[in-house]
C-alpha cells in the first residue's frame, strides 16, 4: 500500500474541487467568502444585490430593480397585464 503524506492528500483535494470549479470550502469560488470571492459583500451577501453596498441590482429607491414599480420592474409590469386580460375576459 502507497503511503501517502498530508501534504499530497490536500493537493489531490485540491485538484478534485478545481475540477468542479469549486473551492475548497464546498462552494463556487466567486461565490466564497473565504476565497475572496468578487460575488460576496462583507454584508455576506450578494454585492450585486447587497442594498448597503449599493449594488448594481438594487435601484436607487433602495429595492431590487426587478421588482422595483418605480423603475418599471419586468415582473411587477407583467403581472399587471395578466390582470388587465383576465378583466377584459370577464
Ligand atoms: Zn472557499
Ligand atoms: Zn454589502
Ligand atoms: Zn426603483
């Protein structure tokens, strides 16, 4: 049997997580704080939807863009049509 060290252990480790382009914590490495990930706030959220940061997808009446009514949000505007048709049905 083929002994094998801690050092070579945590390298094959290592080489198993970048084939599933993950980190060595378990998670996408964009993602993972720990591997200072762009994705992540120090808010350990999203910046792109981090309010406190101002992120992209946050408008600037501090809500999600998409669902922001103010700023045309796609789903809130959608659903206003479906209302619209079904009342027309009616
Ligand atoms: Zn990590
Ligand atoms: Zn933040
Ligand atoms: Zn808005």
């Amino acid at each position: 049997m083929p002994q094998v060290d801690k050092e070579e252990r945590k390298l094959y480790n290592k080489q198993y997580y970048q084939k599933r382009k993950m980190c060595e914590h378990g998670r996408r490495k964009d993602r993972c704080k720990e591997c200072g990930g762009v994705g992540i706030c120090e808010h350990d959220r999203q910046k792109y939807r981090c309010v406190d940061c101002g992120g992209k997808g946050i408008c600037e009446h501090n809500k999600r863009k998409e669902r922001c009514k103010e700023c045309g949000g796609n789903e809130i505007s959608k659903k206003d049509d479906k209302n619209i048709v079904q009342e027309g049905s009616f």
